[in-house]
C-alpha cells in the first residue's frame, strides 16, 4: 500500500512531464524583452531562447526601416529583408533596436512613442519568425516591457506575478506576441463584460471616455458575442488623440481607436464596434475579397446597433438606402482594398445575402450562420468558401454570389 501510494505520488509529481511526453511534445523558452526608450524613439529588443533542445534556425522578416543593429550569439546571416539566425547551445540570444514612430499618412502615426506614452503592435515589435525544428518541439514564451519610471505598459494577454506577459497563440509551435500595446502614464478602466476581460486605456490626462466606451461595450458586446461566439476572453481597446491616426485599427485582440471618434457616427455607423468584429472573425481576404472582410464589419456594427435598440428600424433603412446609393460610386467589389464606397456596397450586398439566406431556408438559416463558421475557422477567406458557407445556409445557390453581380457588371 505505502509502495503504492508512494508511486502515486511520484506519477502525480511527474505529471507534467508525463502529459508533454505521452502527447510527444517538448518545449523550450521564448523570452521577449522590450525596453522602450523615448530619448532614442527606440525600443531595444532581445530575445532569448532556452531548453535542453532549441529551433536549428529562426528567419526573422524584418522591416529594414525599423529594425537595427541586429547581432546577437551563434550565426545571423543577413538575407535581404531576412536576418537568419542559427542559435547556440542551450541558451541564445539576438538583439536588435525597433524605431517605434510610424506613419501611416496623411501625417498621422499608427506607432508613437513620446515621453509619456507609447502606443505600438507587438507584431511589429517582434516581426514575424519562421523556425525549423521537429514537429515535437514547442515553444512557451514571455513578453516582459522595460518602461522609464512612472510607466506601466498594457497588452491582451495576462501578467504574472512579476508583471511579464504570458504569451499564447492557439494553434502555433512558435509563440511570438500580437495586438496592440501601450505604455506610459495611462489612464485605464477595465471591466468583465459578458465573459470578456476588457480594458480600455488611453494616456492620462487627454480626455478619453474610458466610461462611456466601457457602457457601449456593455450593451452591444453581448450581442456581438451570439455571432461571435469564439470572440477573445481578452480585450484590449488602446485610445489616443492627434497626432494619432484618426481612425480604428483592429490588432489580435486588441483594437486601437481615435479619442476623437464618435461612439456612432452621424450616419449611425460605428468605427469602433466596425473594429470590434475585425476582433470577433480574425479574417482576412484574398486579392479579391477584401469586400467580404469590411463588408461584415459594416454590416454587423450596423446590425448590433439595430438588435440592440441602438437604433431604429426606422433608421437602419436609411442608412441602408444611403449606403447603396454611395456603393453606386464604386460597383466592383472585387478588388484588393476595399474601402469607401466599396465597403458601403459590400455592406449593403451582406444585407441582400443574409434576406435571401432567411427566405431561402424560411426563416431557419441567416448570414449570422455564415459568419459564426467563418469566425470559428479565422484566415484567410476566399470568395468560393465564402459562397459555399452561404450556399450551405441557403440551401441553394445565392444569386448575390455571381461574379458578374459582385463586380458590378450585371444588376440582381
Ligand atoms: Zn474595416
């Protein structure tokens, strides 16, 4: 009996070990360390990596324009736009310096760092690294942001208790960090809204309406969340004032937003929760079907607004007739950016879609099911997967799905 309970123990002790190894999985350590530097504009980057076996090579993709001074232990071979690096031994390390300002036009900044705030993707931070290791070996990785005194730095991911972030990423063998951050002296509310850890946070001092964001959030977000259901359980929404860029930008569960934007514009659109569904689908397009990505995002912030009361029936047709007449400017949707009119007539085709799915299958299937399937398989979408989800809800072909329809050559 105690032989046994003493084996017990041991499997118990081993446990962890014993989970890793039956699946086959060994990991080694990512260490990301930042230090945010605003008498440079740079942030000094290391990264560190541990264990007994590590990635034979990592290729980092850098942006010349921001990344400098790259050295580091065992062999970085520069390739282009590549740094290929050949770590050595058990513990290595590459270093480089990340510029942190960044224009996105217009003269606006999609990346700051002043002396009291900084606001910048991880993403970019840490460009993105290719590895070549066993299928078997896996990483676990840390984020840690070095701040001048007074600050304190925020991204969606948690902290321990030592303030680094925990990174994960669903699905990758490498763990690099993603979304946006922001650091300084900050100005943050942050509440659970419907199962969603929700932070919004500005520099202080510059007239941010953390509260009334945060009451948006609580009447729409859960209605979001029915089509969204895999939305994050982490959310990050960064705000900030000129010389921002006055728009949203969505990041991995996070979303940057202009202080300046409405919550809804005069044309009861709303940027942010426009943002916000960017977050809930995580997709992208192909060349041809960026009008898919915006198209839902326009059509959703629209939908939440009317499913929530936010705005009347009434209303919502009017802003429906406004923006098809707009969409008239720009009938070809299938182009590689879709923005302005583009987008206000993808909005309007989403909203054909999802009356044709209803009647089609009476009243059964909507495009709400459509998305809910696109959301949960993230990516890159495609018009054919795009048509055959909505084929499947309608069960039958979608007459709105035509190509020569979508670019503008024929009318319904
Ligand atoms: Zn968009």
């Amino acid at each position: 009996m105690r032989l046994f309970l003493r084996f017990l123990l041991i499997l118990v002790t081993l446990s962890p070990w014993v989970t890793a190894n039956a699946k086959g999985v060994d990991y080694y350590d990512v260490r990301y360390q930042a230090a945010l530097k605003p008498e440079t504009g740079m942030a000094d980057v290391t990264i560190t990596l541990s264990g007994d076996e590590l990635p034979s090579k990592l290729t980092l993709h850098l942006k010349p324009a921001r990344h400098h001074n790259i050295e580091g232990d065992g062999d970085i071979e520069m390739d282009g736009d590549k740094a290929i690096w050949t770590p050595k031994g058990k513990t290595s390390s590459i270093h480089y310096q990340f510029k942190i300002d960044k224009k996105k036009g217009s003269g606006h900044y999609d990346s700051r760092i002043t002396d009291d705030w900084a606001i910048l993707r991880t993403d970019k931070l840490i460009p993105p690294i290719s590895t070549r290791a066993p299928q078997r070996l896996h990483s676990r990785a840390t984020l840690e942001i070095t701040t001048p005194k007074n600050w304190r730095s925020l991204a969606p991911y948690q902290k321990d208790e030592a303030g680094v972030f925990i990174l994960k990423d669903d699905g990758r063998r490498f763990i690099r960090p993603k979304g946006w951050m922001i650091a300084g002296d900050l100005g943050s509310r942050q509440e659970f809204i419907d199962g969603t850890d929700t932070v919004v946070a500005g520099p202080r001092g510059k007239d941010i309406r953390r509260q009334d964001t945060l009451a948006f959030l609580n009447w729409t977000l859960p209605e979001l969340k029915k089509v969204f259901p895999l939305f994050p359980d982490k959310l990050l929404i960064v705000m900030a004032p000129d010389p921002m860029w006055r728009g949203g930008l969505s990041g991995t569960r996070s979303l940057f937003i202009h202080s300046d934007r409405p919550l809804i514009s005069g044309n009861r659109t709303s940027s942010l929760l426009h943002e916000l569904i960017h977050v809930g689908t995580g997709i992208r397009g192909d060349k041809e079907s960026d009008w898919i990505v915006e198209g839902i995002a326009e059509y959703y912030s629209l939908q939440t607004l009317r499913r929530t009361g936010g705005i009347s029936e009434r209303r919502y047709q009017e802003t429906m007739e406004k923006l098809a007449a707009w969409g008239e400017e720009s009938p070809d949707l299938l182009v590689k950016r879709s923005s302005g009119p583009i987008t206000a007539r993808a909005a309007v085709v989403m909203g054909e879609i999802d009356l044709y799915i209803q009647s089609a299958s009476d009243g059964e299937r909507s495009l709400d099911d459509v998305v809910t399937a696109m959301a949960a398989d993230r990516g890159e979408i495609t018009l054919d997967r795009f048509r055959k989800l909505a084929e499947e809800a309608a069960g039958s072909e979608v007459p709105q799905l035509d190509r020569t329809f979508l670019s503008g050559k024929k009318k319904p």
